[in-house]
C-alpha cells in the first residue's frame, strides 16, 4: 500500500515538473507578409489578366448602355418642343428606366468583379495557408501572424517566415 502511494506521489511529482518545464518553454511566433507571398505566388499574372478582360467586358456594356442614354437624351431635347406630353412622358420614363438599368447594371457588376476576384484567388489563398501551416509544423511555431496589415500590434523579435513560406511556394 505504502508502495503504491509512492508511486503514485512519484508520477504526480514527475507530472508537475514536466508541465512547468513545458509551461516556461517559450512559444515560438512567427510572422509573414501573406499580401506579398500571394502577389509574388506563380499564376497570379493570370489572374490579373482574366481580371482585366473581365472588367473591359463589363466597361464595354456599361458604355454602351451610357451612350444609348446620351442618344435618347440628346433626341429628347432636339424634338422636346415639337412632342405632345404623351410622348414626352413616355421618353422621359424611357430615359429615367435607362437610368434605373445602369445604377443597377454597376451594382451588379462590382458584386461581380468582388465574386470573380474571390473565385480566382480562393485556390491560391488556401495554398499559402497551406504552406503557411507546413512551414510552422516545421519550424515548431505555435503562431504565425500577418506582419504587415496592422494584425501584429508589438513585436520584439520574432521571425520572420515569408522567405519559408516563399521557398514552400517555389517562389524566388
């Protein structure tokens, strides 16, 4: 019985002085320019190209839904004089529904450009994170913080782990 309780006494004394041996081991925080990494990843000029394209698409439509307006509003004026007030109204509603398509016409294209932009770079976030976890899986790091948009508040030190990262990557 007396045995037992030594050994039981013994583990719990071998418990405690591990965990405080743990608990004043510092924690390793690492920090990354995550904007860099993703601008610097291989395929992102692609992205940027489809971007472009898409957006001189919508451009190219909202232009053209502008100078429908403009004409209408230019004949309207030329012929205001010469119209009955049946043709005027029906003008002026033609033109305020123009109005009203190209308000709602750029709403929905900047929720499209917002929906294109994340599609496209949805794959090459969750590779940097990936990565990301891999370098601090390696490196025993138990955080890693964006160093860059004002996520890391104080830091004395640290290390910086974009160049890992990066490496991870395949990026120069």
């Amino acid at each position: 019985m007396m045995k037992n309780l030594l050994k039981v006494v013994t583990i719990v004394v071998l418990i405690a002085v591990a965990a405080g041996v743990q608990a004043q081991k510092a924690t390793k925080i690492g920090h990354v320019d995550f904007a860099k990494v993703l601008e610097q990843m291989p395929g992102q000029d692609t992205v940027k190209t489809v971007m472009e394209k898409y957006v001189q698409t919508l451009q190219g439509e909202l232009q053209t839904m502008q100078s429908e307006l403009e004409l209408k509003n230019a004949d309207y004026q030329k012929n205001v004089a010469t119209m009955s007030n049946i043709i005027k109204t029906t003008k002026e509603k033609e033109m305020v529904d123009l109005q009203d398509r190209i308000q709602a016409f750029q709403q929905s294209a900047q929720k499209e450009l917002s929906d294109k932009q994340t599609e496209l770079i949805t794959p090459f976030v969750n590779k940097a994170k990936q990565a990301i976890k891999d370098v601090a899986k390696e490196g025993g790091f138990a955080y890693i913080l964006n160093g860059v948009e004002d996520i890391l508040l104080y830091s004395e030190g640290g290390e910086d782990v974009t160049p890992l990262v990066k490496k991870k990557l395949g990026i120069k």
